[in-house]
C-alpha cells in the first residue's frame, strides 16, 4: 500500500520529522518525510496497510511535546512501491498554500540544561545550548521553510560534532537547527557602555558578577536586549529609574528558579505551572509578607512580575552570586521598539548602562517577554508575546475572507486573520512615533508574508487620528485592500466573539478611552453584538463625567475628583490641601474651579478608568498618572485587602449607571473606614451596577451569554465579583482566555468584524 500523508499545523522546528522517521522505522515503513514550503510537512508511506494505520495512530497520540497537529489529510497513491527505506528529505518548494505556521521561540528544555550543567558534555557551559525541542524560532527564521540557511544561525557553520548529531536520526538534535556548540556557534562578549571590550574568561558570569555588585548591564537575548540589575540594592534601581525616565511603572524581575521566587512571592501550584512552562512567560505573583526585595522595583503594588531563566545564558548570569533575582527589563527608549541591533544597543543605551553584554548571533525579529496573571484556573494575558506569537489562535469558525487588523495607538499588536486561525503578532507598544510605526508596518508585511496570506481588507480604530488609521488607509490604497474602520470596544466585545465562538453577545467594555460613535470619549459601555456586518447597539453605558483639561485629567486624577464633585460638596479645601500635587500649584485649582464655573475646557467621557483614578486620588493612593493604569493598577492593590463596608446598590437611571453618588460616598467616608474597604467598596458598586444593567438588557435582547473586556478586564476583582453575578443570574460570562482583554487584543476584534462585514457588502 502507498499513502501520502499531508500534516499541518505547528510541525515544523519542533522535532517533526525525526519523530515521523523514527515511527516510520518502528511499523517497518518506506517512503520519505519534507517539510513543506507552507510550514506543513508531506509524508510517503510504502508498506503492509496494517502497518500504516499503526503509523497513523501513533502520528496522532505520541507526537512530540511542542508539536500541534492541525489536519491530517491522506490520500492513497497507485502504482508499485518505489522505496527501499525511509528518507528525510530537504524542504519542498511549494507556495501554493497560504496559512503557514510559524513556530515561537521556546524556553531551554531539561535535558539542554542538564547538559549545561554537565562538565563531561561537549556544550558544558554552552549559554545557546539548544535541541529540536527547545531554543530559538520565531526571532532567527527570516523565512520559511524553517532552515538553518533560512535563519540568522546561517551565520554558523556546524562543526564536525555538531553535524553529526544533525544528522543522525536517532540523535536528539537530528536536524535541530539551532544546533551548535561552543566551537561552532554563536559566543558571548563583554563590553563598557562605550563599546571597549572587556578582557575576562567567562564574559556571562562576570556579567552576573557586576549585576549582583551594583552595575546596569545590558543583556543581548533571543528577541532584544534586556537592562538588568540587581534587587537588593535601591542605588542602581534609582538610577535606572532616573535614566529610564520610569518614575513608578514596576519591573519585572527573572529570578533563577521557583524555589527563590517563593522567597519573596505567594507561588501557587497554577502559577508555578506558568512560571515554568515551555514558554515562560512573566508571571505577575502576589508578594509575601517576606518580600524583602527593593520596593523601588513595583512601587505601591501588592504583585511584582517574576519570570525564570528561559536560556543558557540566563541560568549562567546567577551561577556565581546570591543576589536572589535580577531586574529584567525591555531595553527600549520610550515608545520606541525593544532594542535589537548592537551598535543600536551602544548609541541609545551609553547613558543608561554600565555594560553590556553580547553574543554575535543577529536577532532577526524582535519580541518582547510576555505577561500573565493567574485567574483560577486560567490566564489572563497582559502582553501576549514571546512564547505564543506568532502561533495562531485557532478559532472555532473559519472566516470567509482574509484580512488584517491593526491595533489601536497603545499596546498595539496586529493580526492577520485567514481561514480559523488568527496570526496575532508580538507585542509591538505605543505607535506614537516613527520607530514603532515602522516595527508594526514590518510585522504586517512579514506576518502576511510569512503565511501566505492573500489579505482582502485591512481593519483599524475608528479614531480618526491614530497613525493606525493612516497606515491602514495608506496599505489599503498601496495594495487594493478594502479599509474597515471598527469602533473601539465594539472590536474589543468582537474580539471575545472570535475566541469562544459566540454568534452574540452583550459585553461589557470597560477600558480608559475609546473613540466612540460621535467622537464622545467612550469607555464604560454595555455594547449588544452580532457576527452581522450592521454590527452593533450601544446599550448603556456609565455616567458622563467631566474631564478638566482633557488629557491633563487623565494624568492627574484629582482633576477627575473635581470635575465629578463640584457642585456636590465644596472641594475647594479639599483641593488646596493637595496643591502639592497640581504641577502649577494654587494658581491651577483656581484655574480648574473657574473652568469649572464656566463649562470650559472640559470634555466628557464614560471611561470606567477615569473612575477607579479618582477613586484613587480621593484616597490619597495615586495622585498622578506616570504609567498607563497607574492610579486604577494601585488601587486594586490596596483593594486585595478590603471588604464592601459600604454595601452601596446601583444607581440606574434607564440606561446609565450612576457614578457621581459612590464616589461621593467614597469622599464623605473617607475619614471612617480603611482605604482598603472603601476601595473594595468602590469596586464592589461598578461590578454590581455593570453586572446588573448589562443583565437586564441581554434579557431585553433574549441573549444567553454576557462578556468582560476592556484593559479594565485585567482588574482580578473587578472580573471576580461580574462573573458571579452574571452566573448567578443563569447566564454565561466569557473572558478572553488566549489574547489580552487590554488593547494588546484589539487587532483580533478588528480583523474579525472586518471578516464578516466584506461577507455583507458584495
Ligand atoms: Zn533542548
Ligand atoms: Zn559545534
């Protein structure tokens, strides 16, 4: 009998094909196993039938650990059999496909580290020590197939050693191509912050040496250059914040394995399974009552983002110091792309750092770290980057056309939705500049090259002036795209639909700001939703309240707190005793309270965000914004610790929830109860009032399913207190499980409704 089989899925870079060989070989097989052009793989069996249905069984249930079979498509070849054993066989040309799969970059496996750690093995020591299940992809591959000549390992010709483990099938690096050692492959070096060599034996571990002793150093990774220091110490965390320009916004930190991180961390067994996954993501851990490392690391925060080694070279940097973890922070100027090239690393951190450290590998795409919180039994993504892009998100449906989504202004990511699987890029950041703009323009090409796709429509924010809503206009125009502009939390709400497969729904959106329908500053919203290119139905929303200054308020919530209590009790006291706080002092209260008299200067907005701030700023927690979630980051923290002392009910004025009366509750009890309580309060009255009004109108609209999403849906106890409400009430309440609720999965939402509003529009 003969059989093409054709797989695909995530299969190649991935141990793939020597697992097939080895199958093959056991069930007595002929015939050849390629990779396809397409990142599937084709096999050819010859062989007694029975034998290829062991062949088949065993593809499915013992495939390796990183592997992800999508399809298995077979189709039974006539004629006589023409092999006399089983052969692998370079890439296969084929572009006919589109849809292609690239795999992400994977964290040092245990038989790589343990060989690190081995003094008799030949790669003792290696900091790139890697194999077929472990090591860099996504970061090197310049294109597909994935082969060494097609990544920046090109660059690294085997060594005899290394060759003949490449290319023996029964050897763990059979065809592994990042397969390489300390004589073939990529090596590590020391330099000033001027770019002088630093002559030492063993550049890693001098370079732990110097973190542990105070220094900033600059670390080259697989995705971009790390600013690393140490925990223990405030002296160089001060500097770093001072260079950084990062006045508060935590760090996260990469301590050398789970046991240290329970030191000074709550590490439960859900989140020492994330923490040490194959994609060992930053894991945002609750600290203990021992936490004993600098406070300049996650300021007035209750959690800090820890992750462990991902590489060799990661496990090195602790070998000879007891510093119990490093800062571990993207290297990037703000707004501006993580830092990726050498001489690049050399001009714009030469202030920031005291050394840097190299290797002479090139990074051919950059990436980010990605960011999890542990939610039950789930996560939530707070940045869903290295590790997971550009994997695809397999939907549940397949989408007639394919098209493009590209983000909003912050956080942004793109997406590139084909057929049921959403390619959502790395983390990109803020395209407020050049660089980023160009970084995100250049995903989009790779990523639609990458998979083959034949893009139909480019979708983007409403906003008519992000530089998203530009690029997509100019791609559309270049490359006879349709451009679909999608509001903001209506893409948000889509986005959720996409990934559980919902027809409808009524989701609630909460985030900081969102261009709405008319222009209004939009971002409390109960929004009804359906897979129908007429779209949406705003069905309510919070109150609208005024914003003094526009953006000024946004950074400084106290503005928020007068706008929204003005009129209600006299503030002016209130505000004077802050006037520490307002940057131009008693001369700009006197400025917002005559704004405020006159109904000038204001905007208003329903953003849920501006809330929680001044909640924030009436309780002392945050007085300004130097981050983005700041003040309503800070004020959950606190909340983790408090109970409903106030027990308020919602205020629901047909289709508005009223916002003014609980903050001044919070505002006239805020010298009778705890911060913690009244900030439990605080989040205990929006869950209750969104809760309750997003019910009421899915029962109005006969819809079962009720959904969270917006950056405010990364708040655990906001989240915590809708689910149990919504449950209660019968109904089911979706999360989003595999992509950010922040803006981080805008892109999804976005190609996803611009998918079915091409199938309305013929
Ligand atoms: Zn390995
Ligand atoms: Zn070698």
């Amino acid at each position: 009998m003969r059989l093409k089989v054709k797989v695909t899925g995530i299969v190649q870079g991935v141990g793939f094909r020597p697992f097939i060989f080895r199958t093959a070989m056991k069930n007595g097989l002929n015939g050849y196993v390629r990779n396809r052009g397409d990142a599937g793989v084709e096999i050819l069996l010859e062989g007694k039938e029975e034998n290829i249905e062991c062949f088949l069984e065993d593809l499915e249930q013992k495939k390796p650990p990183l592997a992800q079979i999508y399809k298995i498509i077979p189709s039974s070849l006539k004629g006589k059999n023409e092999y006399r054993n089983f052969r692998i066989y370079g890439s296969s040309r084929e572009t006919d496909l589109s849809g292609s799969i690239i795999p992400p970059d994977i964290t040092i496996c245990a038989e790589c580290l343990k060989e690190l750690r081995d003094p008799k093995d030949q790669r003792y020591s290696y900091f790139f020590i890697t194999c077929t299940n472990c090591g860099p992809r996504y970061t090197i591959i310049e294109r597909l197939p994935y082969d060494r000549e097609n990544t920046t390992m090109r660059d690294f010709p085997t060594c005899s050693f290394c060759k003949s483990e490449y290319t023996n099938p029964l050897n763990r690096r059979f065809h592994a191509q990042t397969v390489a050692c300390p004589k073939c492959g990529p090596k590590a070096y020391l330099t000033t912050e001027k770019g002088e060599s630093v002559a030492c034996k063993d550049p890693i571990r001098e370079a732990g040496r110097l973190l542990s002793e105070g220094s900033i150093v600059a670390i080259k990774g697989y995705g971009g250059f790390h600013v690393a220091t140490a925990t223990t110490r405030n002296e160089p965390l001060i500097r770093l914040r001072k260079v950084k320009h990062r006045r508060q916004k935590p760090f996260a930190i990469m301590a050398p394995n789970l046991q240290v991180s329970k030191s000074f961390a709550n590490v439960n067994s859900w989140e020492a399974e994330l923490l040490t996954s194959c994609t060992h993501p930053i894991v945002l851990l609750n600290k203990n009552e021992h936490y004993y490392l600098s406070n300049l690391i996650a300021p007035g925060l209750h959690n800090i983002g820890v992750m462990l080694p991902y590489t060799g070279l990661h496990h090195m940097l602790f070998d000879e110091v007891d510093e119990p973890a490093f800062v571990m922070t993207s290297a990037n100027p703000p707004n501006q792309p993580i830092i990726k090239e050498d001489d690049e690393a050399l001009k714009k951190l030469e202030d920031t750092v005291d050394y840097l450290l190299f290797h002479n590998r090139q990074i051919a795409y950059r990436c980010d770290d990605s960011v999890v919180r542990a939610r039950g039994k789930h996560q939530v993504f707070l940045r869903r980057s290295r590790g997971y892009a550009p994997a695809p998100i397999m939907l549940r449906e397949k989408v007639k056309h394919c098209t493009v989504g590209l983000g909003g202004e912050l956080n942004n990511t793109v997406c590139v939705l084909f057929e049921n699987k959403a390619f959502i890029s790395q983390h990109i950041g803020d395209v407020e500049n050049v660089e980023t703009r160009d970084f995100l323009e250049n995903t989009i090409k790779h990523l639609t090259h990458l998979t083959k796709s034949k893009v139909e429509a480019v979708a983007c924010d409403l906003h008519p002036k992000f530089t998203t809503t530009k690029l997509a206009y100019d791609l559309a125009e270049k490359n006879g795209w349709q451009p679909i502009q999608v509001q903001h939390h209506y893409a948000h709400t889509a986005a959720l639909m996409a990934e559980h497969g919902a027809k409808e729904i009524v989701g609630i959106c909460c985030d900081g700001y969102g261009y709405g329908v008319d222009g209004e500053a939009w971002g409390g919203e109960i929004l009804f939703c359906t897979q129908v290119s007429s779209g949406y139905e705003r069905l309510g929303h919070l109150q609208k309240q005024i914003l003094i200054g526009g953006d000024l308020a946004t950074q400084h919530p106290l503005r928020v707190v007068a706008g929204i209590l003005h009129g209600q009790v006299n503030i002016e006291n209130w505000l004077l005793q802050r006037q520490q706080h307002f940057p131009y002092g008693i001369k700009e209260i006197q400025m917002i309270l005559h704004q405020l008299e006159k109904g000038s200067n204001t905007v208003e907005t329903t953003s849920c965000g501006r809330v929680l701030d001044a909640v924030a700023a009436i309780l002392g927690v945050c007085y300004e914004r130097t981050y983005e979630g700041e003040p309503a980051m800070k004020l959950e923290s606190v909340a983790t610790k408090g109970k409903d002392v106030l027990k308020l009910e919602p205020r629901i004025k047909g289709d508005i929830l009223d916002t003014t009366q609980m903050l001044l509750e919070i505002f006239e009890n805020r010298q009778k109860h705890t911060k913690a309580d009244l900030a439990y309060s605080a989040h205990t009255y929006l869950a209750k009032g969104l809760a309750t009004l997003a019910i009421e109108k899915a029962l109005e609209k006969e819809v079962r399913i009720l959904g969270f999403s917006g950056g405010v849906a990364c708040n655990g106890i906001l989240t915590k207190a809708i689910r149990k409400i919504v449950e209660a009430s019968g109904l089911e309440f979706l999360v989003h499980e595999t992509i950010p609720p922040g803006d981080g999965g805008l892109s999804l939402g976005q190609a996803f409704v611009a998918g079915f509003s091409l199938s309305g529009c013929t």
